[in-house]
C-alpha cells in the first residue's frame, strides 16, 4: 500500500505546514483540554441535500485505501436495493471503508436521500476507549487512526462504536484486524489535505475544514435555508461531538441516524464501574483481612489455643 | 496514489481554466461554447455548449452567474451587499470559486479573515455541479454522470467497470 | 466405575498400595486398574461414546477454524461481533466460576472450617471454569497469538477489557497456586503444599479483590454499549454489580450442581466425609445463594427505578425480561427458601439448576439476545454452535479426569485403609 518514508513525509508535509502551524500553537493549552476534543481539529461537514448518490466517493476511497475489488462496480446503482439478509442496507465493511445508502423519503420533492456514511472521527472515540491494547489513536488533525500491528481481534471497539462503523477482516486466517476509514490520515490528513472521497464527490457534499469553522458553516445554512434545513447538526453535540456531521432536509431519524445516542461521550456510561476499581483496590484487603483476624480470634477462643491457625 | 487522487479534483478544475468567461451581461458576449477537459484523467472532455444555455435562461445571466454581471439579485439578502446589483471585473466561475477549496491556503483564509461574509462558497468542482444538477433536476436536464461525462478507461478502472468490472461473486459473509 | 466400586473395587487414595509398596505415577494415572481393565472401563461407559460423537464432528472444525480464519466458524458478523464464543463461553463461564473465591473466602477468611470438604471442589471449579473461559476467549480472539500484547507490547490501561485480562491472569495463577496442596499430595510433594499453605491468606485476599473486580468489569465491559444492550439489562450505575452479585450465586449454584453430580456418578471417588457432609453443605451454600439472589433481584428493580425503564416492561422486551427474572432469579430464590425452610437438600438441588439456568440466559440475553435488540436477531452459524459444544465437553473431560484422580472429592492417605 503506500507507505510513506520519513523523508518523502516532510516534504509533503510542506504543503501542510501551515495547518500543522495553526495547530501547534494550540497544543499545549489542549494537553490539558481532554474534552471536546483538539480545539483545531478539521473536520468535515456532510450536506446530505446535495448528494446524488453517484457513489464517487466510494470508489475514491477504495483507491485510496488500496481496499479489495467490490462486488459490483461503483456505477451500479442497483447496491441501492440491496437488503442484507438481516433487513439492513449496506454498511461498512472490511472492503468497503464507506457507503452510500439510499432513503426514500415521502413527500420529498427531490425523491430520495443518499446518505454516506464512514467512521464520524468522535471527539472522544468509544472505540478508543474500549481498546485493552490502545490500538487507537485520536490525532491532533482529528482523526481516529489505529495500529493493526497489535490489533488482538477481541472487537470491543465493534461494541463499543455507537455508529456501527469498524468492520472486522473475518476473512483472514493469518491477520484478521480491524478495518475502517481513517479520514485519509497517512496519505492526506496528515499533509493538510482533505480525504480522498471529500475531493471526489462532484457535489461538493461534503466540506472539509477546521471542526469549529463548520460548525459555524452548518450554522449559517440552516440559518439562511430556514425552511429547507432540519435545525440541527447531527455530530455537533452527538456523543460527545464528532469530526464528521451532518446536515439534512429531513428528520434524521428517517435516513438510519440514531437519534436517541444522547451528548454523554460513550465514556461518562463506562466511568462508573471504572471509579470503583481503586476502592476496591483499597478497601478490600483490609476489610477481608479484618474479617479473617475476627473470624480466626472467635475460633482461638473457642479452641482456647493461642492461635487461630490450626 | 497521488496522482489518481489529483485526478479526482483536477477533473473540474480543467473546466475552470477552459470555459464559461462570460464577459459581460450581454449573452452574446459569452463564448459559443467551452472545452472542458481538465478531468481526461477518468472523463473524456465535456463540450459545454454555453450559447445553448443563454436560450434556455432566455438571456438571464444572473441565472447562474449570480449579481456579477450587473443584474439587480433576486435574493433579499444579497441585495443587503449587492443593491442593484454589482458588476465584478471578472464573471468567470473559476475567480471567486476556487478549484483549491480545501487546500490549506484557502482554509486558512476562510479563517483567518474576519471581514470576509462569503465563508461558505463551493470550490469550482462544487459550484458547478450543484448548479448544472440543481437545473438539470428541475428542467429535465441530463443527471447521469455519464449523461455529460463519457469515462475513459481510468475512469472504467477507477470505477471498476466496463472491462474493469470485478467478476460476479457469490455473498462473501459479513452482514 | 460406581458399578466397579460395587464389585469391591477401590481407586487410589494414598501413596502406598496395601502391601506397602508405592504406587507409581502411572499406575496413579491409570487409577490403579490394570490399562487394559482402564480402557475396558472407558468403553463401557456410555457417556464416552458421546463424546467422541462430539470430538469427532467438533474437532476438525476447531482446526477448520484456526486455517480458514474465524469467517468460516462464525457469520462475520460486524454488528455482532461477540457471538457465542464469548456471550455462552466466557460470560457464562467466568460467573459460574466465581466458587473459587467463595469457598476460599468461606474457610479461609471466615474460618468456617466446616466448608472444608467441598473447599477443594470449589476451587476446582473456579481454575476450570476460568481455563475454558480462557480457552473460548482463545478461540474467539482474531489473534490469539496476541493474547499477551495487552500484557507486555501495547497496554491500554484505561479500558475495561485491559483490567479484565490482567484480573483473569493473575487470578489463574492465584487459582492454580491454591490448588496446588491436592496436586502436591497426589504427586507426594509435601513441601510444595507447605509452601503454599504458607502464602494462602494472601492468595485469597487477592482472590477476593480480583474476583469482585473482573466478575464486575465483565458487566461493566457492556456498558461500553448503551444503545445496543437493552434498557432492562442495562444499566451504567449497577451493571458491573449485576454481574458481580449475580456471580456469587452463579458459583454457589454451579458447586452445589457438581457436587451433586459428583454424587451420582462419581461416588466411587467420593469419601465419607464428603457424601456425609453434602447435603449440609448444600444447605449452607443455598444460604448464601438465597442471600445473593435477594440482593440481585433487589438491585436489578433499583436499576431500573434509577433509568426509569418501567414503560420497556409493558413491550415484548419486557416480558421476555420478567421471565428471566421470574424463572431464573425469583423461582430459585423461592426455591431455596423452601428448601432451607424444610431442610430439604434435594430441594436446594433442583434449585440449583435452575438458578444456573437462569444465569446462562441473563448472560445470553445481555451479550447476544437483546444485544441490538432494535437492529436484528443474529442466530449463530452451526459451527460456531458445534465448537461451543465441544469446547464444553473438553471441559467435562478435563474436569473428570482430575477428580477422578486428585484430592478433590476424598482426603488423601498415607496409607490405604485407614
Ligand atoms: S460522491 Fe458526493 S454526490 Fe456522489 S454519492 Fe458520494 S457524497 Fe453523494
Ligand atoms: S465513529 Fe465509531 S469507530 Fe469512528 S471514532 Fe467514533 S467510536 Fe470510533
Ligand atoms: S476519509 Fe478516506 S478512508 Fe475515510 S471514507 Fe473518505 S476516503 Fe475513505
């Protein structure tokens, strides 16, 4: 695949000098800032009422990711009526890092929603998280990488993902690991480029940009297209805020997002059992301890020996 | 790699420097027609009939060309900048919508610029598909990729069809 | 063998035979039969042939899936990706498992030294039930070559999953240590078992904070998955204590299921003590089982005060919801009150097994049945269903073979006779 050396690394790099720049400067202050994620992160801001579910962007991401051959190739749009033999539209996969599904929406002058769909890059990644050998990596440019060299295959992140996105490559016997988009990092994101299915989609559906300036972006279309906008960005707020959000002319819930995924970051569920570990740590061996000295004094008393031990 | 990927972007950054610099209001003064051939790399180049377009917006430049040429917007918003319209000294696409929409230099600005409104415009390739499809959607135009764009063999490989098509293969597992 | 035993026969049980010559490792092994009196034995029996009904379908898929890669064994599914494997192997396992820190905390922290005949088959049951936990995750993992990455290569201190591999490694070990007096004894090493002996109020501490910890991280592993684990069975406050609490029944039923097993068709293997000293025993781990269940349905009601899922009871959910909890915790815990009310250990049996059950099912429920439940219901691939089955049956194996031959069931003796 393309694996780049350090050298060819810094000069590429140049080009994102400036974003890398920009960022810098804020690092310090975000060591601190575990929330929220980094504060100049990008981003990128999917308008779902400009796609026209010509899959571009899926066959970009295949290339750029050096993924296996697809079933069917990306111009044929019977994928859109594919149901997966459990009721489901399509989702990612090990070869297919993102989708494009088709919503037919009621009423909906412009017929029916596409919506693509890929890893959301969450500010503070469940799939992180959960990871007992911290595969995963949230970088400072915002995206969630993760090293497959020592990826276990316990798959806690699949459970943890509240979005359904990292797939797994049961197909291999010798190096089954995780697979899911990494928002173009090692070859784009990195050199401050966008991702490769941002610069192909014909539509400009998605725009690609610092987190913070999209939102203010997203902000500025509902505020102007009142009427044609949901007043929402899904991702702002979601779990804790996502790199990748969503905008849309119709209620999320009808084009498969989960609207009930609340703002709490998966973590803030997990924390509760986590704040118990140090008092158990602490308190047990002297409780249980105490419990044998009493239960043994009982027992000397009883057998008046001077000792407990038999 | 890379270069596949400059394609992609490229493909309608050609359109950018080929065609549509409409001159002035006046319709005819726009040229007959422009060669679009900027994304060779997957498309064969687009010939786009601009004098066609001037009789289907029956001489309304502002139809796509916005307040540059001088018309008077129709948008009240835009009229708060723009009353009575305002000519630009250039009305091609390519000047205010950039074909390096997300390259750094572009982002930086967008932020760095305070005094700048207009965050929010598309880049060239955006631009002008959203304004062709938005048309061609209502009007009955084409909408097929390659109802404009006849791919090439790159563009067959990038897609992986025509000879590149991958062989039928029987539901490989993975719900 | 109950037959054998009948006829006059008497396994090993000390060092020495009768003529003071002693035994060998071998003839220990064999249990003192001639080898071909042992295989006829094993023939005889006619649980055997199922087993090698079982091995013969279920092994080559065991291999079959460490050359065609867990794509072959299982459905691939990404929106399940913990399928039996872990939801009816290890979730199920590591509960069941939870006597070994019970009957170790029982007698050697409480000093209740009436425990003592079943102490052994507690911890037994706890090391095994770990190992195959173990060996299911083994199989279920992608790399299972990788297992010690989170160990040593690539540590990920902050997840849940990362305390639970370390609790369930060190709390092997710890297991494995206090086991050691009955293989010392068997192997006639004294000074191994004094060794031990001496460090065992540590090892049950640690067995104690390790248990309470990684029985509770398996229930706090689900919280990791708020909208895909049902609202009844979720909880984020009180799930690592469901699971916790649960466990502590869960391990005092499954001992009381194979002691009693044991007493069906291992009683050739079983001493007085231990067949005299059952059915008391029985009682006094139904008390503490009732007590456990007590709690757990208490805590189960709080949870769901707490998240306020009342309106889910009234759903198909939530009926499937109260017949777990009816059936696998209410029942048992009525059932064990009955018992202990009329002193009744055959009672207490019955609701053992139910109450095992019951545990099966809530485990299933949360890792695999109502896991998605707003999605679709996966059913595992077959394969993935025959290596559970096999995987179990090398359990019950394991399990026989060393109680057929360790102190576990009866004391050993210098000499014969005694
Ligand atoms: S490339 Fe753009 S328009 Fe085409 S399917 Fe993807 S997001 Fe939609
Ligand atoms: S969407 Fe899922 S896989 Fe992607 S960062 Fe968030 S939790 Fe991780
Ligand atoms: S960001 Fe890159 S890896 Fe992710 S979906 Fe787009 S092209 Fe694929």
């Amino acid at each position: 695949m393309k694996k780049i050396n350090r050298r060819s690394f810094l000069k590429g790099g140049l080009a994102g000098t400036a974003v890398v720049a920009g960022t810098a400067v804020s690092k310090e202050s975000s060591a601190s800032q575990s929330f929220g994620g980094y504060p100049d992160s990008m981003g990128v801001l999917v308008d779902f009422t400009k796609c026209v579910g010509c899959r571009s962007c899926e066959a970009a991401c295949n290339k750029e990711q050096g993924l296996p051959a697809p079933d069917k190739p990306f111009d044929d749009m019977s994928v859109y009526d594919e149901i997966q033999h459990n009721g489901q539209k399509r989702r990612t996969s090990e070869k297919a890092y993102t989708i494009v599904n088709r919503y037919k929406v009621k009423d909906r002058e412009a017929g029916p929603v596409f919506r693509k769909f890929q890893c959301n890059h969450c500010n503070e990644p469940a799939c992180l998280t959960s990871c007992f050998v911290n595969a995963y990596t949230k970088t400072k440019e915002g995206a969630v990488i993760y090293d497959p060299t020592v990826c276990v295959g316990c798959r806690t992140c699949m459970i943890a993902c509240p979005f359904y996105v990292p797939a797994y490559s049961y197909s291999s016997p010798i190096n089954p690991v995780i697979k899911k988009c990494i928002m173009c990092y090692d070859t784009r994101l990195k050199f401050g480029r966008p991702p490769a299915c941002v610069e192909a989609c014909p539509q400009e559906v998605m725009t690609f940009g610092k987190r913070k300036d999209l939102i203010k972006i997203g902000n500025a279309r509902i505020r102007s297209n009142p009427d044609k906008y949901i007043d929402h960005i899904y991702g702002e707020k979601e779990v804790g805020g996502t790199a990748w959000m969503y905008l849309s002319d119709v209620p999320f819930d009808q084009i498969g997002f989960n609207t009930h995924i609340g703002e709490q970051p998966i973590i803030s569920y997990v924390k509760e059992f986590l704040t118990i570990v140090p008092m158990v740590l602490t308190i047990w061996p002297a409780l249980f301890t105490g419990f044998h000295l009493l239960a043994n004094r009982k027992e000397a008393l009883k057998n008046e020996k001077p000792s407990g031990k038999e | 790699m890379t270069q596949v990927r400059k394609k992609i972007i490229l493909l309608l950054i050609t359109l950018a420097l080929a065609g549509w610099p409409a001159a002035h209001c006046l319709a005819e003064s726009g040229p007959e027609s422009a060669t679009l051939d900027r994304l060779a790399n997957l498309y064969e180049a687009v010939n786009f009939n601009h004098s066609a377009h001037v009789d289907i917006t029956e001489g309304n430049c502002a139809e796509c060309h916005h307040h540059t040429t001088g018309a008077v917007p129709t948008n009240p918003k835009c009229l708060k900048c723009h009353p009575g319209g305002q000519e630009s000294d250039s009305m091609a696409c390519q000047d205010c919508h950039s074909a390096k929409r997300f390259e750094v230099a572009y982002l930086t600005e967008i932020e760095s610029n305070t005094q700048l409104y207009h965050i929010d415009k598309p880049g060239l390739k955006g631009a002008y598909h959203q304004k062709c499809m938005g048309c061609h959607q209502t009007t009955g135009g084409p909408t097929g990729c390659q109802d404009c764009h006849v791919r090439n063999e790159k563009g067959d490989e990038f897609f992986h069809a025509g000879n590149f098509s991958p062989a039928p293969v029987a539901h490989n597992g993975g719900h | 063998m109950n037959n054998l035993a009948k006829n006059g026969f008497s396994p090993v049980v000390s060092h020495q035979k009768k003529d003071g010559t002693t035994w060998t490792v071998k003839e220990k092994i064999l249990l003192g039969l001639t080898p071909k009196d042992y295989l006829a034995q094993q023939f005889k029996n006619p649980f055997n042939w199922i087993l090698a009904v079982i091995y013969a379908i279920g092994l080559p898929i065991i291999i079959g899936r460490f050359i065609y890669g867990l794509g072959w064994v299982t459905h691939s599914s990404y929106d399940y990706p913990w399928g039996l494997f872990l939801g009816f192997g290890l979730f199920t396992m590591v509960p069941l498992s939870a006597s070994g820190f019970m009957m170790g905390t029982t007698v050697e922290l409480f000093g209740r030294k009436d425990f003592k005949p079943i102490e052994r088959l507690g911890l037994l049951n706890g090391l095994l039930g770990y190992l195959f936990a173990v060996v299911f995750l083994q199989i279920d993992l992608g790399q299972p070559w990788r297992l010690i990455y989170p160990m040593f290569v690539s540590l990920g201190p902050a997840a849940i999953l990362f305390l639970v591999a370390w609790h369930v490694a060190t709390y092997l070990s710890c297991q494995v240590a206090e086991l050691v007096p009955a293989f010392a004894e068997w192997m006639g090493l004294p000074r191994a078992k004094k060794f031990i002996k001496s460090m065992v109020l540590g090892l049950t501490v640690a067995g104690i904070i390790l248990s309470t910890l990684h029985q509770g991280a398996l229930g706090g592993l689900f919280t990791y998955a708020p909208g895909k684990v049902h609202p009844l069975w979720y909880s984020s406050p009180f799930m690592w204590f469901h699971f916790f609490c649960s466990a502590i029944f869960a391990g005092l039923s499954m001992l009381i299921v194979v002691s009693t097993f044991c007493k069906w068709f291992m009683r050739w293997r079983c001493d007085q003590t231990f067949l005299k000293s059952l059915d008391r025993l029985t009682l006094g781990l139904s008390k503490g089982a009732a007590l456990a269940l007590a709690t757990y349905l208490v805590i189960k009601i709080i949870a769901i005060a707490h998240d306020n899922d009342w309106s889910y009871i009234f759903t198909g959910w939530g009926q499937w919801f109260i017949l777990e909890i009816s059936v696998g915790v209410i029942l048992p815990l009525v059932l064990y009150t009955m018992a202990l009310r009329n002193g009744s250990p055959a009672l207490a049996r019955t609701s053992a097994f139910i109450a095992v059950g019951g545990i099966v099912l809530n485990r299933l429920n949360t890792a695999l049945i109502t896991f998605n439940w707003d999605l679709y219901q996966e059913i595992p691939h077959w394969r993935e269903m025959v290596i559970v089955v096999t995987v179990y049956a090398t359990y019950i194996v394991v399990y026989r073979a060393i109680l057929a031959r360790m102190p576990i069931l009866f004391s050993w003796k210098e000499k014969p006779d005694q």
